[in-house]
C-alpha cells in the first residue's frame, strides 16, 4: 500500500499515522520547504507542492499510489483537478482509493435542524461552493476510473495543539454567544481514523464526520475552563463583537449534523463528544500538541 497525502497538514498529518504500519508507504505533499523536515520525523516521504507546478519528482511517486488523499483547500478550483484537467498530472495506474476531505459548510445554514447526506446543499460562502463543486468533481473522477472515491464532510476540528485549551491558555478564547446558535466538531484523531475505515473498506460516496453532539460554541470553552481551573472569559453578545468577515460567516450557519451513515457502516468514533474529549486532552496533558 502506498498512500500520498497532497496537504499534509493538521488533519493530514492524523491520516498519516492512522496508516502508518508495516508495508505501508506514506507520502505526503506541503507547500513550505520548512515543513518537510517535520513531515519526515512522522514518517512521511515528503513532496513540495505548490499547487500549480507538479516538478518531476512529484509524478515519479504517483507511480505506484494505491491510496490518494486530498486535503489541499479550492482556489479558483481544486489544485489537483485542475493539473488532472490540463493532462499535467495523471491519477496514479494502480490506484484503488480516493479520499477528498471536504466541510459541512457545503450544507449551508438549515437554522439548527439536524441534516444527513441526504439534506440538499445552500452552500453559503464562496469557499463552500467551491467545496462542493471539488466533491463533485472528485466523485466523477472516481466513476470515470471505476475506483472508489469517498467525500468525507468534516466539522471544526480540534484536537493536540488546537483547542479550546489553547486559546485559554493564550489568552485569545472568546465567549460569544448568539441565540440558538449551535455547531459539530469533530477530533483530528477520528479524521484519521475515519479514512483509515473507508479506505480499507473500499468505501465511496459522501460521508459526515463530525461528533455526536453538536453544541453552542460558548459551552466548549467553559468547559475547557473548568477542566483547566480558570475563570472563562465573560460572555460577549456575537451582534456587538468585533469579528473578522471569515469568524462572522461561520456563524452564520447553524446546524446539526448527524454521523448516522457512517456509525450505520460500522466507523466507531474515539472521540464522540466534545466534553470525554477534552477530558482525555486535559489528563493526558496533550492538549498542548
């Protein structure tokens, strides 16, 4: 098995190592000459990659992929489409899976109703309609070369070194608080885990990885703040916050997600819950990373 990461990053990184093993080759691609070094101590053949130019070692590993994972963001397109499209890049001959990691927000805002895979899309944001037109075109890649490709639609991701701790501890943490307003959040751990079970599966399709209990986002960090022995931060009214155009979109949308066909498919989450979760951060001391 050979399996190539293009965006090795955070939730790349998780893939990773749910693959690392015996037998099994890992490469992966990063846009900074800095971060191979580090991609390399967590055993991974390391690529730069621009997202423009393919080079000629690039191709060279494509050769023998089994297992291709995208995780780079759209812009403009999906890079990697985009090289496929123009004949600059070929999908490797053996390959036996495609993973494209995608977001919830394709969903749009269903004003807190819960939503499956079956809900129709209202992308929102210029960057989820991109998303949604990448998944689109990675599911037709996969029909066109008769090879399973799976959609996995993730929520906000936490974990080691990027979480509700590490914005306490920073000093950065803010509590706002918006009526009704709810969101999913899912583990770096079970990203991995969950491509890890799709691809050894042979899955494809769209599939919603994201926790079991979408909550307010105030409530993660009191809870963190309690586990830590802090005051949190008081409560800010989200209509009079100084907010970034990005942080104010995200509240915009407000759903539930279900992880039902994924759980129905036998996937078991490590991490089911932001409080269990922040709870084994906190006593494990990995919060930090």
């Amino acid at each position: 098995m050979h399996v190539m990461i293009f965006g090795c990053g955070y939730s790349g990184t998780a893939i990773a190592k749910a693959f690392a093993g015996n037998g099994v080759r890992i490469s992966g691609t990063t846009r900074s000459a800095d971060k191979m070094e580090a991609l390399r101590q967590n055993g991974v053949d390391a690529f730069l990659f621009d997202g423009e130019t393919v080079g000629d070692a690039l191709p060279r590993a494509l050769a023998d992929v089994t297992h291709l994972v995208q995780s780079i963001a759209p812009g403009k397109g999906d890079p990697l489409l985009r090289l496929l499209g123009e004949g600059r890049a070929s999908l490797p001959p053996k390959l036996e899976w495609i993973g494209y990691l995608s977001t919830v927000g394709v969903y749009g805002d269903h004003k807190g109703a819960w939503i499956n895979e079956e809900t129709p899309c209202v992308p929102v944001s210029g960057r989820s309609k991109e998303r949604l037109e990448a998944e689109e075109g990675w599911l037709a890649m996969g029909r066109e070369r008769g090879v399973p490709a799976a959609v996995l639609r993730l929520s906000g991701i936490y974990g080691p070194g990027r979480s509700a701790f590490c914005n306490l501890d920073k000093g950065t943490a803010r509590r706002l608080i918006k009526k009704d307003q709810v969101f999913n959040r899912i583990r770096v751990e079970d990203i991995g885990a969950a491509t890890r079970f799709l691809s050894d599966r042979g899955l494809g399709g769209i599939y919603n990885v994201t926790d079991d209990r979408p909550g307010p986002p105030q409530d993660v960090i009191v809870e963190a703040a309690r586990l830590m022995g802090v005051e949190p931060p008081p409560e800010q009214a989200f209509e009079t916050a100084e907010l970034s155009p990005m942080a104010r979109s995200f509240y915009g949308e407000n759903k539930r997600v279900s992880n039902a066909k994924l759980k129905a498919a036998g996937f078991e989450f490590l991490f089911p819950t932001y409080p269990m979760s922040l709870a084994q951060l906190w006593r494990d001391e990995r919060w930090r990373g």
